[in-house]
C-alpha cells in the first residue's frame, strides 16, 4: 500500500520537475536544431535507454519466474506504441516548434491546458463533465488572453503551436489511459519512443538539414531531455497513471508549468510582464480547479 502511494505521489512530482526543467533545455536547443532533429534524437537516446531498461527488467522476471505468457502481447505493445508514440511525436513537434519563438514559462503554462481539454475530450466518449470543468474553461481562456495576445490584440506562432501541442498531449495521455492497463508500462514508454524516432526521423529527413556539428552544439540538452525528460518522466508518468486516481495524478503532473517557470527565470533569466504573471495565474487555478471533485448533493 505504501508503495503505491509512493508511486502515484511522488512519480507525477518527479515527472513534472524533470519536465519543467526540460523546457529550459529544449529552449537552448533550438539555436542549433530544428524541432524534428531534435526529437529524433530525443527519441533515440529515450529508446536506447528503455530498451536496455526493459532487458533488465524481462531478465529479472525470467530469473524469478514472472515472464509474461500471454501470446498477445507483443500484439498488444506493438498497437499501443503506435498509438502512444504517433500521439507523442505530433505533440512534442508543435512544442518544440513553439519554443522557437515563445519563452520556456509561457510554454510550459499553455501546454498545462492539457489538464483542462483531456475532461472536455471526455464528453465526446460518452463522458459527462462536471459543471467545474467549464468554469476551468472560462478561467483558461481569460489566462491566455492576459498571457498571448499583444498589445495588437495578436497571438504569437509560438504560443499557438504550444496550443495545439496542449491538445496532442491531452490525446497522449487518453491513449495511455486506454493502453496502460493492458501493456507493461515500462515496454510501452520504450515502444512509443521506437515510433517517436522513425516519425520525427521521417519529418527530419523530408523538411531539415539536420549536421552532426548542430547536434553535438546541443548534445547536453539532447542527453537531458532524451534521457530524463523522454525516458525517466514518461515513464514515470505511464507508471503513475496505473491502477490511480486520475485527478490526483494529473493535478500534479500540472505542477510542470510552475516548474517550468521557475526554470525559465533562474537559468535563462526570460522576464514577464505583470499582465503575463496574471495570465500565469488564471491558467494555473484553471487546471488545478478543474482537478477538483466535483460535490456530491446530499440525500435528506
């Protein structure tokens, strides 16, 4: 029991930290690489990594007589990565795409939308959302007004992928949700970074000029957001969504955007404007009220 509680508290935390902190890092790496480069090998270095993670891990179980035995398996992985890593690849384009012209705070804030737009997904698989979910939504638009839209009432390229990144997020972790109680989670987060590496690969190859000198300019970032970011943290966060609540795992994987900003102001010293911090705020109650449960009505 304390276990659990370990891993559905304390993993969401540690991902949402290394997250944070990642957004530092992808921010510098764009100087160097374009999006698809850069999550290619991303992608390659999380897979290598999880790869030799599960072989331990299949080993251990073998050893001790706990090898799966289920023929459909291996059938089952190779969907769930398709769907979690295509989910994954779109998403971590459109942000790192965003981040070539938004501040690492105002992305880490707009990609926290996912916690509002995965309840709002919900409705459309027969889901009901509560009424505080609206008043979430209510409470996000006015935050990305005070936090995109310019003195000449514009939203920035920037900010508006890092929107649609929100959206392909909100998707990823619907995916996970659905495939996380069938797959071991450790072989799905290795098997969507399979499919995240040939995808953006393909981007990278038809759309970039990718040069070993340009990625090893940003071998640091790469190793930090490849290894921790894309191997520890999604994984992390696959784990911590099993056998969960849902609402309290994702109210703290929220906590990413604080993190992120916190980052963004100690290393790269990015600078806010009052009416941005205000828009800050809005959002983060908008994703934190919507992780609240809703009140039941009492019987009299």
């Amino acid at each position: 029991m304390k276990t659990n509680r370990i891993r559905q508290n304390v993993f969401p935390v540690l991902a949402a930290l290394i997250w944070g902190t990642a957004f530092v890092a992808q921010s510098v790496s764009t100087e160097f690489v374009g999006p698809f480069t850069f999550n290619t090998a991303r992608s390659v270095v999380a897979f290598l990594f999880l790869m030799v993670l599960c072989l331990l891990l299949r080993s251990k179980r073998q050893r001790s007589g706990n090898a799966e035995t289920d023929p459909a398996a291996g059938k089952k992985l190779i969907v769930a990565g398709i769907c979690c890593g295509t989910a994954l690849t779109v998403a971590a384009f459109l942000q790192q795409k965003g981040l070539e012209t938004t501040t690492s705070g105002k992305a880490g804030f707009i990609t926290a939308l996912y916690i509002v737009i995965v309840p709002i997904m919900g409705i459309f698989l027969k889901k009901k959302a509560p009424k505080i979910i609206w008043v979430s939504v209510v409470l996000a638009v006015i935050g990305l007004y005070f936090l995109c839209i310019t003195e000449g009432f514009s939203v920035t390229i920037g900010d508006f992928y890092t929107l649609l990144c929100a959206f392909c997020f909100a998707v990823h972790i619907l995916v996970i949700d659905y495939f996380g109680q069938f797959v071991d989670g450790v072989e799905l987060s290795c098997a969507q970074f399979g499919v995240a590496g040939m995808l953006s690969g393909i981007g990278m190859l038809l759309t970039e000029t990718p040069s070993v000198e340009a990625i090893l300019a940003c071998l640091g970032p790469i190793l930090y957001v490849g290894i921790l970011s894309s191997g520890v943290a999604y994984t992390l966060q696959i784990l911590a969504q099993k056998d969960s609540n849902p609402t309290v795992v994702s109210l703290l994987l929220s906590l990413e955007s604080v993190f992120a900003t916190l980052a963004g102001a100690v290393i790269l010293h990015d600078r806010m404007s009052g009416r941005e911090y205000f828009g800050c705020l809005m959002m983060l109650a908008a994703v934190v009220l919507a992780q609240l449960p809703e009140k039941k009505k009492q019987l009299h």
